[in-house]
C-alpha cells in the first residue's frame, strides 16, 4: 500500500509542476524528474513537459540527449513522442524540432527530431 502511495504523490507532485505556470517548474521538472534513475518517474516528467507546450519544457524533451526522445528507455521514449503527437497545437514543438534538426551538433539527437518531425507533420 506505501508504494501505491508513494506513486501516487509523485504523480500528483509531477502534475502539479506541469501545470504550474512558473518558468521554474521547468527547470525543476528537468533537475530531478528527467535525471532520475526510474522509467516510470521520468515518463511522466517528459509527459508533463510536453503538455505545457512552451519553447523550454518542449526544448528539455527534445534537444537534450538521454532524456524524453532521446532517452535510452523505448517507453519513455515512445512516450514522449506518443504525447507530441497528440498535442492539440504543434506548432511551438515543430519549431523545436526543426532548429534541433538544422542547429544541434549531436547526429544522433539530429536523427531523432527529424523522425518525429516527420511523424508530426503526417498526424
């Protein structure tokens, strides 16, 4: 029952930091929630950063190598992009993925944003 709990606090303490509309939610969101050692916590850190739709929570998920599309885990992975491409406007996450795309120095960061912008632009 603790570990039910307990995930259920983290869930809710995520959430609530994806809705807070201060720019230092992002930061904290990125600080402990993309960096921790669990799938499930940093699943639902990128998911949260994702549905801000902002410039900087969409850059965290997407510029960042080990982290939301570029995370080493296939779930949290998948995940992000399942959440980009159910974003009602996407038009602040194609601008992301675009100057990722021509401006990043990291291929493997590069590959992935021009496969989710192919993704985003047929959904």
């Amino acid at each position: 029952m603790t570990d039910k709990k307990i995930i259920k606090n983290v869930t809710n303490i995520i959430e609530g930091l994806g809705q807070n509309p201060n720019s230092e939610s992002v930061t904290i969101l990125e600080d402990i929630g993309t960096n921790s050692k669990v799938d499930a916590i940093r699943e639902l850190t990128s998911r949260a950063l994702v549905k801000r739709n902002e410039h900087d929570s969409l850059k965290v998920v997407i510029t960042n190598k080990g982290k939301g599309i570029n995370d080493m885990s296939t779930i949290v992975a998948m995940s992000t992009i399942n959440e980009l491409l159910s974003l009602e406007d996407k038009t602040e996450a194609m601008k992301v993925l675009t100057d990722t795309v021509e401006k990043h120095s990291d291929e493997e960061v590069r590959d992935n944003a021009r496969s989710v912008k192919a993704l985003m632009a047929l959904s």
